[in-house]
C-alpha cells in the first residue's frame, strides 16, 4: 500500500503501456515474457501474478463454476503441484478455508477434463493459485514469484528491525537522487538503502540474482527466462562512479552492511563507517540523505530516537544545498528535526504506518 504509482511507473518503463492501478496492486496486459522480466526488474512489487480471472462470488456454487470455468490446463499440466491460498474481506464468502477447498475441487474437475484422470500426484512444478474475496469479488491469480520480491539474494545478514529491500528501492526512486550525487544513509543498519541504490545508479535488475517457480513450468518457454537474463546483463551500466556512503554508530550493523554489499558484487563502491549521526560531515555539495532513522516500535528507546532525529536535523541544517527523505512513523519528527517537511507521503513499513517526509534542497548545476 503506497507504492502502486511507483510500481505502475516501473511497468510502464518495462514497455508495458496498458496499465491500472488500484489499492495494492497494479494490472497491465503484456505476453507471456513479462512473466520473466516483471520478475526481473521490478524494484518495488512484492510478487507477479497471472490473473486468471474475476467474476461476482456470493455463494460457494458461483465461486466453483466461476473456477472451473478458467482454462487452467493450458497453464498447469498433469503432473503439477498446485496448492490454494486464500484471502477474504468483505465479502459473505468470508471462511477462507472453505474457499480454498471449492477452488481446489473447481480446478481439479477442470483438470480431469484435460488429463481424463482422476487422481493428480502433484509431484511436478509447484503453481500456487491464490483466491482473494472483496467486496463479493473473486479474483483468481497464479503466483509466479514464489518468495517476495524483496528477497534479491544479497541479504544473507540482517541486523535489528531491517528494512524491505523494496521499501528501500521506493525511497530511492522517489528521491530526488541521481548516480551522479553523492548519497549518505546515517542510520544504514544492514546497508539496504546503499545497495539498492548502486543496483539502481548501476541498473542492475533485482532480481538477477535468485530463481522464481516459474521458471520450472513447462507451460513457459524457457527462452523467455534466458532472454530476459540477457537483456538484464546486457543493460547493466557499471563504469557510473558512485558517491554511496552508509553509516552506524552500531559496529555489527556495520559489519553486515560490508558483508551484504559483497553478497551484492558492491563492496568496492560502497563506503561504510562506523560513525553516529551526529558527526555526519560531507565534503560534497547537492547530495541527497535517504534514511530510515531508529523509531520506538521496532528499535531503540524514545528518548533515543528523539535524540537521533534531534541530531540529524542538526547535521542538515549545515548542509544547504542537499535534500533529504526520512521514512518515520514519528508524528514528533518534525518537531525533533527542528522543520517542516517540504512535503509527506504516507507508506507502510511492514504493518507500521509511516510518513516519508521530504526535504527539497536545490537540484545541481546542470552540466
């Protein structure tokens, strides 16, 4: 919730046009090759889904023929695993378990049409099917991503309270921040932001690095995976210098930012410090502080929170021309940092309800 129009934004740079947005979600027609670039390069999206339909479901009977209905044999074969998972909200449909024993019944009676058998072994490829209930509405989807998208395969350390790698990329997409500024994290924990911004100034697409179910389906052409890894490698812009710095005043937090950065192929580009905010001191000018200081929900006292807000709106007062974007649920943060945002955006960290709130210093001298 709160990134759809950067998600709806990365779409359409993929040169998918035919885009809608809605809350939570963003749905875009595109062949079946968006399967493996959407899984590629998508920064912010938590997972790809295939919609396979969406029809008015009031009673069990609907919500079984709307199912059957669907062409699941030209997607699933014979010898695949094929689980049900469900959500329901607001709608008389409203046991979860029950919906997904229907839709199982539904897609199995579909099979059996296919296949002519009776019995399905589901020793094959795994396709989740998900079945969500709102407002009455059913609409059915098959994940293709397995594991979220945030799971890039660099983070094998994490410290205290870690933020989402795609919460990260959000920050930096909706900063003001090019790969030519230099860019500071004062509170980087585990290094997220820092990485995801070099994957961005390098245009390294996420998820080169990890493996999705569909890519053992055999109703997808396996050139199409092979054709996206190309195109991602051919893509990638490493010769951009970087200007990336992540600090901590906590040692081990340090150590596995350095040890996630060379998990990412970033160690040499990236400069982390063990330091407290307080000392925050850049040499360069038009840089940009994309941070997610500590807050009492997830870590740290509040008196130690206010103090790091407090500071960090010390430190920025002496930088004049830099900007800065702090993602924090603190309703006090503008009375710690000492200033009114600029501007807000409301987004959610986990379950938290945060504001990335936005400081507008000058852009650079264009060149």
């Amino acid at each position: 919730m709160g990134l759809e129009a950067v998600v709806a934004r990365e779409v359409r740079e993929l040169g998918y046009n035919e885009v809608k947005v809605e809350n939570g979600k963003v749905l875009f027609l595109a062949d079946k090759s968006a399967i493996a670039r959407a899984n590629l390069w998508l920064r912010t999206a938590d997972r790809v889904l295939v919609k396979m339909g969406e029809f008015p479901a009031t009673t069990f009977d609907e919500l079984f023929e709307g199912v059957k209905a669907l062409p699941w044999p030209d997607w699933i074969p014979e010898d695949a695993e094929f689980p049900v998972e469900g959500r329901s909200h607001k709608s008389q449909l409203s046991s979860v378990p029950a919906c997904q024993g229907i839709v199982k019944k539904a897609v199995v009676e579909k099979m059996k049409q296919r296949y002519a058998t009776e019995w399905f072994r589901e020793e094959g490829p795994r396709y989740v099917i998900e079945v969500a209930l709102l407002n009455d509405m059913a609409t059915i989807t098959i994940d293709t991503t397995g594991p979220g998208l945030h799971k890039r395969g660099y983070r094998k350390l994490i410290t205290e309270a870690p933020l989402k790698e795609t919460m990260a990329a959000a920050m930096v997409l909706l900063s003001r921040w090019r790969a030519e500024r230099p860019l500071i994290d004062p509170f980087c924990g585990s290094g997220t932001i820092p990485i995801e911004a070099a994957m961005i100034a390098w245009n390294i697409a996420p998820g080169l690095r990890r493996e999705f179910p569909a890519e053992a389906w055999p109703t997808l052409d396996p050139a199409i995976w092979e054709q996206a890894r190309e195109e991602a490698y051919d893509l990638v812009r490493d010769d951009e210098p970087l200007d990336i710095i992540g600090s901590d005043i906590d040692p081990a937090a340090i150590e596995v930012a350095k040890a996630n950065a060379k998990k990412a192929g970033l160690s040499g580009e990236l400069k982390f410090h063990e330091e407290p905010v307080a000392k925050l001191w850049p040499q360069s000018d038009y840089g940009c502080i994309i941070t997610n200081p500590p807050y009492g929900e997830r870590i740290g006292t509040s008196d130690e929170v206010e103090k790091a807000i407090r500071q960090l709106g010390t430190v920025f007062e002496k930088l004049p021309t830099w900007s800065l974007f702090a993602l924090s649920p603190s309703k006090q943060f503008e009375h710690y940092f000492g200033r009114a945002s600029d501007k807000k955006r409301k987004l959610f960290n986990g379950r938290i309800e945060c504001q990335l709130l936005q400081y507008l210093g000058p852009l650079p001298p264009r060149r």
